[in-house]
C-alpha cells in the first residue's frame, strides 16, 4: 500500500543523523538559521553597550527558573538582529536602577505578561507578523486561550528563537497531544529534502555561469521564484496545513532538480564541445 504521506528517505536518514536542521539545509541565504547547538559569546556583547538589559545580566545570572539564559541570548539570530530583552519582556532598556528598569515585566505566568501563553504570538507577531498571520486562526492558537499549555511558539522554536525541530524530534514535542505526528514529520521531511535540492540547484546555476552566460540570468530568476516558493511554504506550515506543506514542498523539490540538472547539462555540453 502506498503510503498517504511518504517521506523522502534521504531527508529521513539526514534527520536521523542529527537532532536539528544540518548546516548544509541552511546554508542558502534565504533559509531559517538552525543549527543544534549556538555557540556561546565569551566575554560581553558587542554593540549593546548603551541597553542596560544587557549590561546588567552579563554580570548578573538569570534566575534558573526562567528556563534559558543570557548566553542563548547572546548566541541566537535575536542578539545578532538587534532585538533585546525588552522586546519581548517589556522593561526600560534604557533605565539602569533594578526597579526601574523591570517596570512593567510579569512573569510568564501572569496573563498580562507580554510572553504568557495567551500572549506569546502577538508578542513574537510584533515582528513576525507572517508566520503570525498564518498561527492566529488556526486549532492550535484557539487552544491557547482556554490551555496555556497548548502550542505556541516556544513549543518548536524555545524560549530564545534558536531551535528549529527537526522531524525525529516532532514526536517528543507534539507527542504531547498527538500520538503519531505523522503528517507533521512528513511535511518537515520533505521541506528538508527541498531545501537540499535548491541548495543544490544553487551551486550548480552558480557553475554554470561562465559556460552557460544566456541561459544564466533566466535560470537566476527561476531560484528566485523557488526562494519565495520556499518562504510560503514555511508560512504554510505555521498553517499546520501538513498535507499541503507536503504538496507544495514535492512540487519544490521536483522544480530545484529540475534546474539542477539542467545546469549540470549546460556544464557537460560545453565540456564535449571544448574536447
């Protein structure tokens, strides 16, 4: 019987071999940076001398309870984008006296507080305003309002934006709710396995740029198109709409071999025609 959502076995095997999206799916510019683990800063943060935030707790631990710590920050693409404490936590970055400083930050647990559950993806929405768009309206954001344990953001992504679930791990953190998340780990499957092939078809156009000059520039804005094919996938899965992740991200991956071959062609052809 021919599986409703088979996985493509390289995908499979890739995941299997690492807990995270592997360096060489993110390579491309226009990918979601994910790796396993950040390393970690020594010493101060650049560039944040003027946000008390961070000035303070370099020095001063966060408390175990918070669930992560300054060095995530200081390690994820939050840090590297300007984005700081208060953009989440609320606070004066800008004030160094503790009272003041903190005016306005509530724990998690409270309902006002600009990363409770309830509140957490309008927080994130503030600047993610697409993968917001496409969270808001759907089961698992209705659920949040009467299960603070329902997913949100930090369910696939963690308290500081810097983890991305791989398929192997879907399980463990939908398994909560779902059995089986098969659908889910094949949509990721083949979004991995797409990703892999544009990063493939990327080089290859790139190799035959030289050989190929009047076929360059019309296959460049093909990988275009397939980039923003690419973004809207990702929209979709934050959709949870895993069938047509999985339809979406088949049609990718057959259009990135596509012009990987073909440039591959181009490459040989002017190869036996130099010989």
């Amino acid at each position: 019987m021919q599986e409703k959502y088979p996985v493509p076995r390289l995908a499979v095997a890739a995941a299997m071999r690492s807990s995270r999206w592997t360096g060489q799916w993110v390579t491309l510019a226009f990918a979601i940076v994910a790796t396993t683990t950040w390393p970690a800063y020594g010493g101060e943060v650049a560039g944040w001398e003027s946000n008390q935030c961070v000035a303070c707790h370099q020095v001063e631990q966060l408390p175990i309870s918070l669930g992560h710590s300054m060095s995530e920050w200081q390690a994820s693409s939050h840090a590297r984008s300007g984005v700081g404490c208060e953009k989440c936590h609320g606070g004066n970055a800008s004030i160094a006296a503790r009272q003041a400083a903190h005016e306005g930050v509530l724990p998690s647990s409270d309902p006002k507080s600009k990363v409770s559950p309830h509140n957490l993806a309008a927080t994130c929405g503030a600047c993610h305003e697409g993968q917001y768009e496409a969270y808001k309206d759907t089961v698992h954001a209705k659920q949040v309002a009467s299960d603070s344990d329902a997913a949100t953001c930090l369910t696939c992504h963690g308290s500081m934006a810097t983890s991305y679930p791989s398929p192997c791990e879907l399980k463990a953190r939908c398994g909560v709710c779902h059995a089986e998340p098969v659908q889910a780990q094949a949509a990721l499957s083949w979004l991995a396995a797409a990703k892999t092939h544009l990063l493939r078809a990327h080089r290859a156009v790139d190799e035959a740029r030289s050989t190929a000059p009047d076929w360059y520039p019309g296959a460049v804005a093909r990988f275009h198109s397939m980039e923003k094919d690419l973004a809207a996938i990702e929209l979709e899965w934050h959709k949870f709409d895993m069938e047509e992740c999985v339809k979406q991200s088949r049609d990718l991956l057959s259009l990135g071999k596509l012009l990987e071959e073909e440039a591959h062609l181009k490459v040989k052809l002017k190869q036996e025609m130099a010989e």
